[in-house]
C-alpha cells in the first residue's frame, strides 16, 4: 500500500470517526443513543477492571510459586550435597 493510499484511508477514518462523535454529541437521537449505551460501557470498563485485577494476582500467585520452587530445589541440592559427603 503506497503512501498516499494510507493518507487517504487515515482521512477517510477519522472524516467517519469525526462524523460519529458529532452525531452522538451535537443531536437528539445521538444523546439519547449515548444515554442507553453508557451504562453498558461503565459495566464493561468495570469488568474490565476486575479482570485486571484478577490477572494481577494470578502473576503474583505464579511469582511466589516460583520463589517457593527455587527455594525447594536449592534446599534439595544442598541436603543432596550434605549426603554425598
């Protein structure tokens, strides 16, 4: 894809996204269009949110079981080491 076909495809992109916002904010139908969909967007961001935070914990529950890991396997070498002496 040339260049001026990517100049004119980002023109055309943000004429369209420029037309929506207009449309939700500077109309009737667009305000009361946001009315409904809002709501649904806060529960989405909140979820959102929630499996962030789940992911977070899922991290620091895998960093500590490797913490745990390393710790076993340099308790094992060492008692290893201790028996063949």
């Amino acid at each position: 894809m040339g260049e001026r076909s990517r100049v004119l495809m980002a023109a055309c992109a943000g004429a369209a996204i420029g037309g929506i916002w207009g449309w939700l904010y500077m109309t009737g139908n667009g305000r009361r269009l946001r009315d409904r969909i809002e709501p649904k967007l806060d529960r989405f961001r909140d979820e959102l949110a929630h499996v962030q935070a789940a992911g977070e914990n899922a991290k620091a529950a895998i960093a500590e079981g490797h913490q745990l890991l390393t710790a076993i396997t340099s308790v094992r070498k060492s008692v290893s080491a201790e028996q063949e002496s």
